[in-house]
C-alpha cells in the first residue's frame, strides 16, 4: 500500500506486530516535513477508539516514532489508509514503516541503589513566561552543552552497549556516536533524554537522565557492584562536573535504574515534603536543600542557613559551592537505607538550610506571585 507521498513499508510494520504478539507496537514514520503536532492531529482523524488506535509520538533523528493498538486486519488496514490519506492532504511526505524501541531489560530492583540528584540552574524568566514550565528544559545553551558532555563522558565506563533515550524513545546506537551531540538535540526538542550504558555478563552499567526542570540522576547500576564502588562511581558524578551550572546536588537511595527526581522519596522519606513539592518550587534549590544526605554539594547561600557543621568535612569547590562530606559515609551507604539516628542528627546539623512547607508557603514561585 503507497500513497503518492507517503509509502508504506507493509512487510516491516506486519513485523513489528508479529514481534509484539499482535498488541500494542511501535511505527515510524521517516519524514523530513510532517511536524508532531501534524501527525497527532492526523491520527485523531484516523483512531477509531473500538479498534486501531495510534497515540501521539516522539521526534527522533529520523522522523517521528508513534504507538499504535491495532484492532482486525480490516481495521487496521482502513486505519492505515486514513492515516495516509491524512498525512498526504496536509503535504506531508516520507515513509511509515514499523520499528521497535530498546530496553536493557529487567535490573533487579528490590533494594535501593545510591543515585546522584541533581539540579540545574535555570533561566527563571524563560521559566516564568512558559505556560508548560514544568514539562520543558530551560537551562542555559553553554550550560546545557556542558552538562551533555559530563553526562556523556560519565557514562561511558558502564559499558559496550549503548542506548540514547531520545523523548522517551530508547535507540541502540552504535558506540561511535557522539553522544553528547545527541543528549543536546534530544534536549532542544523534547526536553528530556538519557544515555545508557551498559553490558549484559555480568548485567552492570551507567545511567544519566536529564529531565524538565533542569533536573538530572546519574546511578550506576548492577547487583555485583560493590556498595563502596558503586558510591566512588556517583561521587565522581557530582564532582567533576561543571560546578559553575549547579543549584544542588546530592547522592540518596533510590530503586535501582531510577530515571527521574519522582523517586527522591520512594525508599527513602523526606522529612517535611512530597516529590511534588520539590518540583513546583524549583526555584528555592540553589538556598535550601529536600533533606541532608551523606554527601552533597551546596552553594554558600546554602550554608549560610546551616545550624552547625562542624563536623562535617567541607572542601570549597569554586564559584560558590562547596562538597559538603559526612566524616564517615559507612551509615550512610553501606546498606540499602541510611543509619535513621544519623540521618536524624545530619537534619539537625543542616537546620534551616532543609527546605520546609514554611519556606515555600513564605518563597512563591516569581510566575505565582503570593497573595
């Protein structure tokens, strides 16, 4: 089946369906001028909701990849004529053809692994004007190449194998591929992307996610991992980055192969606050902290709310941030969920530095202006 614009490769698409046991499937469609927004529109046209349904989908370097519920054989092939129809009455042209996306597979995920949290400084104008602040990337171009580049490098240890999370689309790419180049593009358009790096004997690799909101986790991963090991590898992640982009970072527990800041509070509670108050109040992380953690890197207005750290080991890491280290850090990461008493004496220590649903009834958001 071809349409004047719009060929159908019919043999890889009936693939992906055998592949996928005749349930849900991935499609692509390779084209150089249909936008997401033409190719949502145009599947709204064509969904019939008793049978084939594509959802909305994800640009990738080759065109835009889509999920689609196929119903009958004759419904699917009526649906594929109306999206064809559809895509070639707005000028759209290229090919739809079927794909798959590429996992890693299971990872065990019983115990909480140390991960590295971090948050980027934001450009809080471009925030502050954009209806969707929450759902997009707005820190800085320099910033932005910076940070691509440590995440790249940083996960290139993990392993052979190589997975680029494009939007949320995961893509085996080859080794060779500038990686960076594609983290940066995946960003600018779809806000969000990944770099998984990894082998599969033993099962162990590296995995660096930056998110809306300037956010980032880096976690290594594998059950044979060392716990000292593991922690040396997410140090090395919040300290050799570039420190001068930095609101916070911190290493926590969190589920093995974690992909977002929605985890922060999964094993591991916060002492005042939900997730979904770190998130819209994005902007009071360069002063105040979710919790303490065994290490972390702070800014001085930081530790200007701090009761008393004198226990604690502080190295000054430049423009205004400093490695703020527990003296011991067994307690903290030796087993899945850190010693409570010590956990409980580092929230005393850090004080007012730990952000409280006062602080940010008292600090609204500038495009929430308080009342």
């Amino acid at each position: 089946m071809s349409g004047i614009g719009v060929n159908v490769d019919s043999r890889s698409i009936r693939k992906a369906m055998r592949d996928a046991e005749f349930s849900h499937f991935w499609m692509q469609f390779r084209t150089d001028n249909c936008t997401i927004d033409d190719l949502g529109q145009v599947l709204n046209m064509a969904n019939d909701p008793d049978g084939t349904f594509g959802a909305r989908g994800w640009r990738v370097p080759t065109g835009i990849v889509f999920e689609v519920e196929p119903g009958t054989a004759d419904n699917f092939d009526e649906w594929m004529s109306r999206l064809v129809t559809g895509l070639e009455s707005r000028g759209a042209t290229g090919t739809l053809e079927g794909t798959k996306a590429t996992y890693v597979g299971d990872w065990p995920t019983d115990d909480p692994t140390p991960a590295a949290f971090m948050a980027w400084a934001e450009d809080l104008d471009a925030v502050t004007t954009d209806q969707d602040r929450t759902a997009h990337w707005h820190v800085p171009t320099d910033a932005t190449q910076a940070i691509v580049d440590h995440a790249a490098s940083w996960t290139e240890a993990g392993g052979e194998e190589l997975i680029i999370d494009w939007g949320g689309f995961p893509l085996a790419m080859s080794t060779e591929t500038d990686v960076a180049s594609m983290m940066r593009s995946s960003l600018v358009q779809n806000h969000h992307t990944a770099s998984i790096r990894y082998q599969s004997d033993p099962k162990r690799g590296r995995i660096a996610t930056l998110s809306p909101g300037g956010d980032a986790v880096m976690q290594e991963i594998g059950a044979q991992v060392p716990w000292q090991q593991r922690l040396d590898a997410v140090r090395g992640a919040i300290t050799n980055l570039p420190i001068q982009f930095l609101d916070l970072a911190f290493i926590r527990p969190a589920p093995r192969y974690v992909r977002t800041w929605t985890a922060i509070d999964v094993r591991h509670h916060l002492p005042d606050l939900h997730e979904r108050n770190i998130r819209y109040n994005r902007h009071l992380l360069s002063r105040y902290t979710p919790d303490a953690h065994g290490i972390q890197i702070l800014t001085d207005q930081h530790l200007t709310r701090a009761r008393d750290l004198s226990t604690w080991n502080i190295q000054g890491l430049g423009h205004g941030r400093y490695l703020v280290e527990a003296d011991d850090t067994t307690p903290w990461y030796s087993t899945p969920l850190p010693d409570q008493d010590v956990v409980d004496q580092a929230r005393h220590d850090f004080g007012d530095m730990i952000l409280t649903k006062e602080v940010i009834a008292a600090n609204p958001p500038p495009w929430r202006p308080a009342v």
